[in-house]
C-alpha cells in the first residue's frame, strides 16, 4: 500500500512543464544600427529616418498584438482577434503565467502560451493598431498618451523594460520582433539625439 502511494506521487513529480530549450527561428526583417543612417546630414531628415528604421520593430506583431486600438488584444502573425473572446478589462493571468509556457501536447495553431507577471493590453491611449509610422510617433512621445514620460524614461523604457523585452523572447513557435532590444535602444537614443522627429 505504502509503495503503491509512493509510486504515484513519484508518477505525479514526474509530469513537469517544458520551459527551457526553446527553438526560435529569427526575424528576416533586417534592423540596421543608428551608423547606417550616419551619412544623413540633415539631422531632422535622420532623426526621421531612424524612428521609421525602429518602426519595423513597433509595428511586429510581437509589439501590436498588445497594443490594440479596440477592447481585444490580437494574436499571432496574422493578427487575429484573441481567442477565446478577452477584453481589456478582464485578466489575463488566469491564462497567461509569469513565463512562457511551452505546451506538452499538440494544440495546432500555437505551441506556447505567452507569460510575463506584468502581461496587460496596454492601454486605449497607447494604442498602435491601425495607426500610421508618423501617428505613432507622434503619440509615443506624447506625455498625454505614453504613461507621462519624457523622451529619456521613454528611452528607458524602450531599451531596458523586460515586458518590452519579452519581444524578442517570444516563446516556442512564435518569431522574435526584429533585431534586438539593445538595437533599438540604440535606434530610439540615435532618434532623441537628433530631435525626435516624426516621419
Ligand atoms: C503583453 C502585452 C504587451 C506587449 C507584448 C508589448 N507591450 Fe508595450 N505596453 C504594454 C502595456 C500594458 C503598457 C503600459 C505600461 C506602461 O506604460 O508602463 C505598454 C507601454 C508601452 C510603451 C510606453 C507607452 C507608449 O506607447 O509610448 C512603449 C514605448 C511600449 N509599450 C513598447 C512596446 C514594444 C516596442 C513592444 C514589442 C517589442 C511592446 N511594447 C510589447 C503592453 C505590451
Ligand atoms: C482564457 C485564457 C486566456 C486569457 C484570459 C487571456 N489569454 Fe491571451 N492567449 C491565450 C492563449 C492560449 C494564447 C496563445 C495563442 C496564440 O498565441 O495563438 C494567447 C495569446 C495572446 C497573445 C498573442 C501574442 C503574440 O504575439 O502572438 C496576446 C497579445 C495575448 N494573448 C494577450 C492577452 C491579454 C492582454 C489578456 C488579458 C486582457 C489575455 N491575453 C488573456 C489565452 C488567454
């Protein structure tokens, strides 16, 4: 009797989660560093041009699916509205952990469910979808509409938070945005530096 309990606890330790060693295939689209613009001599038209090249990162799927202009996050490359039906307003952590959580068995579509202990929509204020380059730019460096930060907390934000950096660790089946987080702290730096312009 002892070793039949024994035996199932030792069965029930031995069902864990796959976490680790994920495969990740990276993005194609190419982020160039704040040098290749360097032979731009007119500083606005850089400062411009950098915030575009950052752009590429912005407007992934990794960074939009969050930042919806409606009630519903989206999902995957596509974009789709999030399944199941979630809004705004409800949480997210009864499904989404503090870390990504690769799934065990064959769900089709997707291989991991998303995690972070801060994973929220961000809010209507800060929503990208559906916006141009140049709106975004605008409303990003907004204190109105970017959570009251100046350009260096925005900065700070875009190079160091690890909710942003979540970006380029996506988990299982899902591509990282573009480049790096370092690389477009870099690209945002090279924007601030030359005036924070807007296409
Ligand atoms: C899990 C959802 C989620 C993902 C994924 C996400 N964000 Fe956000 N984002 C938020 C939330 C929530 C806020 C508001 C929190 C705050 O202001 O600190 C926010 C705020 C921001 C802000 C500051 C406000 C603004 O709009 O200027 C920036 C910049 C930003 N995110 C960039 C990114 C980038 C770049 C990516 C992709 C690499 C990304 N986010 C991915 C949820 C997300
Ligand atoms: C009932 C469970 C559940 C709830 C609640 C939930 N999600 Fe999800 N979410 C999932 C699953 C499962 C996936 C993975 C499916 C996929 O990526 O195609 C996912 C994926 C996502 C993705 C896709 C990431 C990407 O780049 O492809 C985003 C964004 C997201 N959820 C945001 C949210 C936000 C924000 C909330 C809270 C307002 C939330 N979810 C609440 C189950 C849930």
């Amino acid at each position: 009797m002892r070793a039949a309990l024994a035996g199932l606890i030792s069965l029930g330790f031995a069902v864990t989660a796959m976490s680790g060693g994920v495969a990740q295939t990276p993005n194609p689209v190419e982020l160039k560093a704040p040098s290749a613009f360097a032979s731009i001599g007119n500083s606005a038209a850089r400062s411009r041009t950098l915030f575009s090249e950052a752009a590429k990162v912005f407007t992934s799927p990794r960074c939009m699916n969050c930042h919806p202009a409606g009630d519903r996050p989206t999902q995957a490359n596509d974009r789709h509205p999030h399944e199941p039906l979630i809004t705004r307003n409800q949480s997210c952590l009864t499904c989404h952990t503090d870390k990504n959580f690769t799934l065990t068995t064959d769900r089709g579509s997707y291989e991991s469910i998303p995690g972070h202990q801060r994973w929220a929509v961000a809010p209507i204020e800060m929503a990208w979808q559906g916006k141009s380059i140049g709106e975004m730019c605008r409303q990003i460096k907004d204190p109105d509409r970017n959570g009251g930060r100046t350009l260096a907390l925005l900065h700070e934000h875009v190079a160091h938070d690890d909710l942003v950096g979540w970006g380029w660790k996506p988990g299982q089946g899902r591509e990282p945005a573009p480049g790096s987080q370092e690389l477009l702290g870099q690209l945002i730096q090279a924007w601030i530096d030359s005036g924070a312009e807007c296409p």
